[in-house]
C-alpha cells in the first residue's frame, strides 16, 4: 500500500491528464470510490514509524 503522499500526487497527475468529464469521474471512483485507493488506505492504516 502507498503512503498519502504517493498517492495524493499520483492522483493530482491523473486528475491534469484526465482530458473529459467520464475520465475525471473515473479518477474520483478510483481514489475515493467504496473500493479506492484512498478507501483502502484508510481502512488499514500503517502504525507511525518514529
């Protein structure tokens, strides 16, 4: 699983290449659809390393 900041800016340069409005919803529903990548992450976060 990716950390936040991987996957806030692999989502960023998906959302600057999305080149319509189906591909743009596309993004959403991968990142924060039921089953997005940003879902996932959520639902098992990693213990802080210090």
């Amino acid at each position: 699983m990716e950390n936040l900041s991987s996957l806030t800016q692999e989502a960023l340069q998906l959302v600057v290449k999305a080149d319509n409005l189906d591909s743009l919803e596309q993004v959403r529903v991968d990142f924060l659809g039921k089953k997005g990548h940003l879902t996932a992450l959520l639902k098992n976060p990693r213990p802080a390393v210090r």
